[in-house]
C-alpha cells in the first residue's frame, strides 16, 4: 500500500479505487500501547495507523491503539516486487524495479534513484529503475508503511478484517468497562455487603470477594465480614442462647 494512497474496493477494470466504508479510527476506547515509532506514521482515507518502535513492532490504530487485524510491515521487497536478473552461474546480478506499473510516490521514486540507475523511454520518462544486488540486499527491507487486508485485501478478507476490528473495539471496551466496575465495588467494599455487591453485578459473592482481594483499593488482608453479613449469625447464636 503507497504511503497516503486511498485504500478502496476493485472496480470492474481491475483497479483500486476510494473505499467509503474505510471510516475512521474508533474514537470511544484507548488502549495503553508501546511506545511508537514516529517515522512509522501511516494515514489512509480517515484512519492514521502507527507501528510500534520494537523490531517486531506491531501496527495500530493511531487513535484507540487498538492492533490492526492482519497488518504488517510493507517493505521494499513486497511493495516495488523487482524482477531479478540472474549473471552467468545463475546468481541475482542486479534488480530491475518496473516503476511504470507502480502507483509510486514521489519519496519511493527519489529514494529509488538514490540506489539505483533509472531507465528511460524516447520521451524521457522513467520507466524502471536497475538496482545491484549488493544494494538491493541492503535496501530491501525498508519500510514504506503497512500492507493490511482492510487496506488491499480480497473483499471477503477485507470484510472479515472490519468484523475483526469492531470485535476488537468491543472487546477493549467490555475490559475497560468491566476495570471501572470492579474499581467501583472496590470503592465501596465497606458500604455493601457482598450479597448486595453480588446482585447489583449478577456475580456470585465468591467472585465478587475475589475481584476486592485483588482490587487496587483493596486492603492488604481480607476484609473482614460487613456487619449486615454477621448478623445473621450473631442473631441466630443469641436466638440459640434465649431459646436455652
């Protein structure tokens, strides 16, 4: 995918053209994330993607931080797919990048010119560029942003890609939303019993005491019993005191 290139869907020509359906990043949820790479900054359409500064880093959304489904690295390699020319014992000699097929933009072609020799037609335009293979081993790994399947993916890929993302979003706000939960029970541990905490949540008390044990308000030590919780007892042993 060409950096600021609109992602879109096929039309009947074979072409890609601009995707409607591509909207923006999810803006209601934000997830923590490693700390990106600023050079790696990636905008399609109204989404701006961004990958994470480890060698192995991860491609997100900009906004919500949330992974892209699928997404990963668009290198040298997989974006401009030279063809090798071979030498006498069958070894790469040197590459020869078509750039006349390629949706190139201005920063691949100039970056291409600065390794290799370009090759002209009669009216003076670059028609391919011829890179040694020494260089092009150097090279071949440079990023030129991500390759997706919401991006350019088959349109059964790219609709499964956009059900993956919105799972996605569900499912960092249900752990976001669930994380505020348990902060407000913990918040009020001393004010409600664990039956009422229970009922209120539709877990069992058991639960609801294993989420304050581990909660970031929850004292060292357990909790003791509430006094509503202890009652019961105590009203039942004086009952059984009474009774003798």
């Amino acid at each position: 995918m060409v950096p600021g290139q609109m992602a879109g869907s096929t039309t009947e020509a074979g072409q890609t053209g601009p995707d409607p359906d591509l909207g923006p990043d999810h803006a209601e949820v934000r997830i923590a994330m490693p700390e990106p790479d600023p050079s790696s900054r990636h905008r399609v359409g109204d989404r701006e993607y961004v990958r994470d500064a480890a060698p192995d880093g991860v491609w997100r959304y900009a906004i919500s931080g949330i992974p892209v489904p699928g997404a990963r690295d668009e290198t040298a390699e997989g974006r401009l797919k030279p063809r090798r020319a071979l030498d006498s014992d069958g070894r790469p000699a040197e590459f020869i990048i078509d750039v006349s097929r390629l949706d190139s933009t201005l920063e691949e072609l100039e970056w291409l010119h600065g390794i290799g020799s370009a090759v002209t037609d009669r009216s003076g335009r670059v028609t391919a560029v011829i890179v040694s293979a020494e260089e092009w081993v150097r090279h071949r790994t440079r990023r030129f942003g991500l390759s997706a399947p919401e991006l350019d993916g088959s349109p059964p890929a790219r609709e499964l890609a956009e059900a993956e993302r919105r799972a996605r979003i569900a499912t960092a706000i249900a752990e976001q939303a669930t994380a505020e939960r348990n902060r407000v029970l913990t918040e009020h541990a001393r004010s409600l019993t664990r039956r009422e905490a229970a009922q209120i949540v539709g877990l069992s008390a058991t639960r609801v005491q294993q989420i304050l044990d581990r909660g970031p308000a929850a004292p060292r030590q357990a909790p003791a019993p509430l006094a509503e919780e202890a009652t019961p007892n105590a009203n039942w042993w004086s009952t059984q005191g009474r009774r003798r």
